[in-house]
C-alpha cells in the first residue's frame, strides 16, 4: 500500500476511471440461465488466457495510471487453479488500495479465510433464489453448497458481503422479501440486478424481464423501503434501508438511463483483452502487446486507447445482441 499521491485516470467524458476488473477464467462449476448457455462449449484454450504473470504485471501498469480498485471474476474465479495465491500476491501488490472478489461461492468455504488475510476486502456472491428446486434449474448447482460458502464469507468477517439476485419475473419475484430477510441475518447487502442481454439463451426474454422499479414496489410493499442517501462504493447501485434495518440495492442496468453517467471501471477479459464497456462490443487486444515483448509504456498506451474511446453508455437499449458471453467477458 501507497501514500504517496497517484495520477488520476479521466476517461475522454472525464469520468474518474479507477476500477479494473479481472476475469480470470471464461470457465464456470455452474451454468447460470442468465449468463451462459447450458452446453457450453467453446471455452478458451488455455494458451489464450493471461498467465498470473501477466496479470500481476498489468496490474503493476495499471496502479501506476490511477488504478486503484481491482475485483477478480471471471466465470468462475475460484475454479482457475492457484486463483488463491493469485489474489495473495494482488493484495500484496504496492497500490492495490481496494480488492474484491465475484464468486458464486460454491467453492469459497474452504479459502474464505486465507483470501480475507490476502487482503480481500469484499466478496459478491450470486445468490437469485433460497428455494433448491429453483437453483438447480437455475444454476445446474446445488443451494447448499453456495449457503455454505456465504456463511463461511460471513465467518471469516469480510468488511462487506454483497449478495447479488438478477430480476426475474415468475422465476424470484415472489422471494425478494426472503432473500433480503437472509441477507439481513447474515449483516450482508443485497442487490437486486435487472437481466441484461449478455448472453443467447431463452432466459433474457421480454416477459422474463423485471425492472428494478417494481421490484422495488413489490420489496417496498412487503418489508417497507426509505431511500439511503449515503454511497456504498461507487457502483451503480441505488441504496434503500428495509424495514429490518438492513441495506438492500437495486442496479438498474437496463431502466436507470444515467446508470453509465459515474461508471468508472473497465474490464480486462480472461484472454486479454480491454473492454471499457460491458454493454458494447469494442475491446482492446492488451495480450498482443503483452505477449509481443513489448515494455510497459506500450501496455499503458492501450488503457489509454481504451479511456479515450470508453462508450458514454451501454448499448443494451439499443437491440444490442450479445457478441461473447458473459464469461468469456467477465461479470
Ligand atoms: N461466477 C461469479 C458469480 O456468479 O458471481 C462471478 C462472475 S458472474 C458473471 C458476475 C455477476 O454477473 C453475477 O452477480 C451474475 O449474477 C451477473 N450476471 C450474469 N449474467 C447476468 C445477466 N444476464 N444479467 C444480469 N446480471 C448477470
Ligand atoms: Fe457461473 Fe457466475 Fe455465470 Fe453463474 S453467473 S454461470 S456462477 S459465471
């Protein structure tokens, strides 16, 4: 960790960007509806995916622009090999002030505490249903086995344990109360996320679709809902306190038509590529550089290609159709 004061990264619409995240695998113990086709098979060959190496060292680059906020995902992160010693040698990495890590938490219980002592500080973990039946056509997993790594993220005492439930109408409309009452028990926030077009399958269809408004409503009828001024982080989730008195958060992606307006992260995809948005198809091939010898004032010169062309907003509204899925991105 770093006192000493750090660039700060403007994208061309003079966004403050200063959050990268790190897919570090396309590659998934589960098969999210919502994310991924269930027969799946076109993963990325192994040669094409950033060793740790290569990682650490665009990390390294990207702490010296400004970067200092930095999640691992993927698919899943915790199914990479090593994806633990990884993330100890991120958090020890000089000018890493915020680390995270996405998990559908199935494998997570084991390591919980080693990743907390490497410094993670929030873990987000999927969570769409508390109903088995329901998680297993959703998921192809089993729920116990996710509950059991979110009790041991709480155990282990992570500063802030984010459950995360996409919006599906007919699928967990009817458990939004429940999922906020678990995560209330548990200290954790909960975050309600409209489905966005990531992926091909029949899931993202119109009648699927629920807005982060009623959901609202249906919340705000059931457990009684006051707006929550203060920011968590800088995501783009807005914040409510329940009546239990927990916090739950509601991501608009597809409705909130300034969703993009404080975006500040970009994406780095398991085989190498800089994506400024999620909801476009625009990527930009830091592999190549990296892999062609190239020093690291080349390697710079692509994030900031990548800023200087960064989407004032998604193109979700736009008839978007999904290019590569979801993990082969990176949530
Ligand atoms: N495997 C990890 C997990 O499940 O948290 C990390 C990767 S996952 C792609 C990251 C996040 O993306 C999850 O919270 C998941 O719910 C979300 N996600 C995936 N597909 C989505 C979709 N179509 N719409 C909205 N969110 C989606
Ligand atoms: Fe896997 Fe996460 Fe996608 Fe589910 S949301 S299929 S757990 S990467």
């Amino acid at each position: 960790m770093t006192d000493s004061p750090r660039p700060t990264l403007l994208d061309w619409s003079n966004r403050k960007v200063d959050y990268l995240r790190i897919s570090i695998t396309d590659r998934c113990n589960e098969r999210c509806a919502y994310c991924m086709p269930h027969d799946l098979k076109d993963w990325q060959e192994r040669e094409e995916i950033l060793t740790y190496e290569e990682l650490l060292r665009v990390v390294r680059i990207a702490v010296g622009l400004g970067f200092r906020k930095f999640r691992v995902t993927g698919g899943e992160p915790l199914v990479r090999k090593d994806a633990d010693r990884f993330i100890e040698w991120l958090g020890a990495t000089p000018g890493v002030e915020s680390l995270g890590l996405s998990t559908n938490a199935t494998l997570l219980a084991p390591l919980a505490d080693r990743l907390r002592a490497a410094g993670v500080r929030s873990v987000n973990i999927s969570l769409d249903t508390l109903d088995p039946e329901t998680y297993n056509r959703l998921t192809r997993g089993q729920l116990e086995t996710c509950l059991g790594g979110i009790d041991a993220a709480v155990a282990a005492g992570f500063p802030q344990v984010k459950l995360n439930a996409v919006l599906m109408r007919g699928v967990n409309d009817h458990e939004l109360g429940n999922l906020a009452r678990f995560a209330h028990e548990r200290g954790a926030i909960l975050r309600f996320i409209e489905l966005m077009p990531v992926t091909t399958t029949e899931v993202l269809s119109r009648e699927n679709f629920l807005s982060a408004e009623e959901a609202r409503i249906l919340l705000g009828g059931e457990l009684g809902l006051t707006p929550h001024e203060e920011r968590l982080g800088h995501g783009p989730a807005v914040y409510f306190r329940t009546g239990l008195g927990s916090i739950v958060g509601f991501i608009g992606a597809m409705s909130d038509l300034h969703f993009c307006d404080l975006c500040n992260k970009i994406r780095l995809t398991p085989d190498g590529k800089i994506r400024p948005c999620l909801g476009n198809h625009l990527e930009f091939d830091l592999k190549a550089v990296l892999r062609a010898g190239e020093d690291d004032q080349a390697v710079e010169a692509v994030f900031r290609s990548a800023l200087g062309l960064k989407p004032r907003e998604h193109d979700f509204r736009e008839q978007y159709k999904p290019g590569r899925h979801m993990t082969a991105i990176g949530g």
